[in-house]
C-alpha cells in the first residue's frame, strides 16, 4: 500500500533512491580504480559484474521515477514503462 501518497511523491521516493544507487556506484568505481595491478583479478571482475546490476538498477529507477512522476500529465503517444524498442 503507498500510504496515501501521491504518484509525484512516489516518483521522488525513486528518485532518492537512484540517487542512492549512484553513490554506491561512484564508491564501487573508486574501489576499481584502487584495485591498480589486479584489473584482471577475481575481485575486479565481481566489481565489474555488481557494476552492470547497479547500472540497470539506476536506469530503472529514474524510469520509474520519470514515469510515475509525469503519469498525470498530457503525452502525444505515452510509451509504456521499460519498452526497450
């Protein structure tokens, strides 16, 4: 249930969290770049591989938040949310 709460201030609730997403994403590039010699290590590769997840995580939370933030208002042929054409 949204507790009474708007679409427009469930879209901001998805926007905080991509912005929380993106600084989980700054901190796991700055712990790659610190990683130096091993950039083919095991430890790279599991950054590298949490880096693709938290990069779709983001994209769809501003979708969601896009989306439910604009539902109400007027759109000449509204896409659906996530079509990826």
């Amino acid at each position: 249930m949204n507790n009474g709460k708007t679409l427009k201030q469930l879209g901001e609730e998805y926007e905080t969290a991509a912005q929380q997403v993106k600084r989980r994403i700054e901190n796991k590039r700055k712990q790659l770049r610190g990683l130096k010699d091993s950039v083919c290590s095991n430890e790279a590769y599991e950054l590298k591989r949490e880096l693709q997840l938290l990069y779709a995580e983001l994209r769809e939370a501003k979708e969601i938040a896009e989306y439910l933030k604009s539902y109400y208002e007027p759109h000449a042929g509204r896409r659906e949310i996530f079509s990826y054409k």
